[in-house]
C-alpha cells in the first residue's frame, strides 16, 4: 500500500502491518455508490465556482460514471491496496483520466467526505427501512381486520385476564411499528443536513458553494458548524436506536407466536414452509424463524451500546475510531432488512385456530371483572364487589363449576 495521496512529510513508508490494520476498504467499499455521487456534485459545483474548468468537470463526471459502472458490474478488485473507498475511487479516476482527476479533491478532505457518504448511506437505508416497517404495519393491520371478532385470553403476568379479540393483539403491534415509523421520519428531520464543505474541521479558503451541494444531494441544508459536521455521529447512534426499538418490538411479536405455537397453548399452527424440523425427533416443527428473529436483536442492542461506547470520549474533532462507525451500521441495516422482509409473509402463513382461543376465553374465570363491573353498576362499591367476586371465584374453583353458576346462587339465597 503507498501513502503517497497524504505521505508528503513522511520520510518512510507505511508498515504492511499498519497498512492491513488501517484499511477499511473490505467493508467501506459499501459506500462505493454514495461516494460517487458525492464527488460527481462536488465536480460540478468546483466548476460552477470557477474552481476547475468546465471540461474537468466532464471528464470527472465521466470518469466517475465509468468506475461505477465497473463497481456495480464486478466490485473491488481484490488486487487493490487502497487505504479506503474514497481513496480507491480516486486512485482509479486518476488511472482513466490522468491528472485531472487529481483535481477531484480540490476543497476536500476524507472527513467531511466520509461523513457524507454515511449520511447519504444512512438516509438511504432508512428509507429502505421504512419500507419494510410499513409492509410489516399493513399486514397487522390487516389481521387486526381479519381477526377482529375472534375472542381468545387476554393475558398480564402471562396468566390468564380478560377476554380480548384476537385482532387486539394485532392492532398492539401495529401500535409499536406505527410509532417506530414515526421515529424514522422524525430521525431523517434532523439528520438530513449536509456536512460537505466542512473539509477537516475549519472549512475552506476557497469559494464552495455547500447549500449547492447540499440542495443537488438532497438535502435540507448545511452543517453551520463544521466542527460538528466531521465529529458528528448522533444519527447513527439514533438509527441504532430506532432499530433496536424496532428489534425489541419484533421479538415481543415473536415470543408471543412462539408461545402460542406450542402444544400448550395450541392458539396457532405454523406453516411447513416457515418452519423446520428436528434431526433426531420426527414429531417435531420448531418455530426457527421467530426464534432467531428474537435472538437477532441482541445483536442490534450490541450495535447500539458498541457505538455509545465508540463516542463517549472522545475529543473534537474527528478521531480514527470513528472509522468503527461502519459495520456496526451496516449489520443493524442488514438485520433489519432481513428480519422485517420475511415478517409479512411469514404472519400470513400463521393459521390461527380461533376455535380453540374462544374455549380457553370462555374458561378460567375470565368473565370475573365483568361480573364485578356489573355489580358496580347496581350501586355496590367497588372494593366490596370486588371482594364478593374474588370470594365467588374461590368457590367455583372448589367446585369445579363456571363462575356464573355460583354467583347466581349467591345472588338468590
């Protein structure tokens, strides 16, 4: 690996072995397609303030053009020893269009540079999450819909409450998402501001224009402080967050279906296609895909508390930890996207034996704070009603009875 794009004052060449540790290009190269784009606004708005000729600012783009193409049809050269992503695509601009493409950097550093690929990786991505969110949410609704007249047990402390409609449950869930998708969208309101033009932390002398820049990417506007534009990794660390929210939401949605597919409880029968089998024991079907769509938000939650931990101490401004940023991010993009793309099928597949949800509601004394309410209604304290009912449902479990039957006996003695 050469440091010859930054290694002016240095008087040896990098260790192999540091080289190898600094790279980051095995899992920046991700970034390859914003990083282009950046640099191809960039090109143009340096021509449009005079900065470099017209005609660099076509071959640029060009060239820019070229390289994505490659990227998109083969990747990464696995023979390529640049440091990072950004120094690969300018490395192999300067191969297609010689030293014009050195010009490319004019105004720049890799600070601001990196923390505009992320943003532009991160409000992608969100978006893309937000997709999935919103399948996963009209799917529950549609089963709340479906399922809005079936009773079953509702349940606190996982023991039997009261009676609740099945499509309910359904509606919680999509209560959680709902707010989830709330989140992203509030997420993007603050971190859709453009930290080009930053350079390493004190600007430019030259005349950039960045609301051009930031108005080309799509942005709402610029980063004024460009000390917190190349130090800033807040919107990562609050995607983690609304993704580990998300996590926390689908592994509830998964225990419960977990739950409910046992032989115990008998309320749902997986599909054969959504489940797996034992190597040992014939008679089984096992609930895989809940389970790990539960245990990957560990995961998730992991990725959050590594990236607080990254941030916590350190000084302003950008700091090489932050180089740490990236795959934690892109693994909790990934989970996300898997475990939310294979929920709306996956739910559907679920047959919900209703019948047996409606005798399990009919059962266990549930009807005991309905029976109490109606007394309330008839004048009698709360307190006492509810002591009278407690003392019926005591009795009718000696007896082995409903608890109807009791209290109509208490009721005309």
């Amino acid at each position: 690996m050469t440091n010859a794009v930054w290694g002016g004052r240095f008087r040896k060449p990098m260790d192999p072995s540091v080289a190898r540790f600094n790279a980051s290009l095995p899992f920046d190269c991700r970034l390859y397609r914003f990083d282009i784009e950046g640099s191809r606004v960039h090109a143009r708005m340096l021509a449009r303030q005079g900065l470099i000729t017209p005609q660099d600012a076509d071959d640029i783009d060009a060239g820019l053009a070229e390289i994505l193409g490659e990227l998109e049809q083969g990747g990464i050269p696995s023979e390529s020893t640049a440091e990072d992503i950004h120094m690969f695509v300018e490395q192999r601009l300067i191969e297609k269009i010689g030293d014009t493409g050195k010009k490319l950097h004019t105004g720049r550093s890799r600070n601001d540079q990196v923390a505009l690929d992320l943003r532009l990786y991160a409000r992608d991505a969100g978006q893309k999450v937000q997709g999935y969110l919103q399948a996963v949410h009209a799917t529950l609704l549609k089963l709340e819909e479906r399922h809005i007249n079936d009773a079953m047990p509702g349940y606190t402390h996982l023991q039997q409450a009261q009676p609740v409609p099945l499509g309910r449950c359904f509606g919680a869930w999509a209560a959680m998402f709902g707010r989830d998708i709330g989140r992203l969208k509030d997420w993007k309101s603050r971190m859709n501001q453009c930290p080009l033009g930053a350079g390493a932390l004190a600007g430019s002398t030259l005349p950039l224009d960045r609301s051009f820049v930031a108005s080309e990417l799509g942005f709402d506007g610029v980063i004024e402080n460009t000390i917190d534009a190349v130090s800033d990794r807040d919107y990562i660390i609050e995607f983690h967050g609304v993704a580990a929210l998300v996590m926390m939401h689908l592994s509830r949605l998964a225990e419960d279906m977990i739950v409910w597919a046992s032989t115990e409880f008998g309320f749902v029968v997986l599909d054969d296609a959504f489940s797996t089998g034992s190597s040992l024991m014939p008679n089984k079907k096992n609930p895989d895909v809940f389970e790990l769509v539960r245990g990957k938000s560990g995961r998730v939650f992991g990725n959050l508390m590594s990236m607080l931990t990254v941030m916590k101490a350190l000084p302003l401004s950008y700091n090489k930890d932050m180089q740490e940023d990236k795959e934690g991010l892109f693994d909790t993009v990934d989970t996300l996207v898997a475990c939310l793309g294979i929920m709306p099928a996956l739910l559907e597949s679920l047959i919900f034996r209703t019948d047996a949800m409606c005798r399990a509601a009919e059962s266990g004394y549930l009807d005991a704070t309905r029976i109490l309410e109606d007394l309330v209604r008839q004048g009698v304290p709360f307190r006492d009603a509810h002591h009278r009912v407690g003392a019926w449902v005591a009795e009718a479990m000696d007896r082995g009875c409903p608890l109807r039957e009791v209290m109509e006996t208490q009721m005309t003695s």
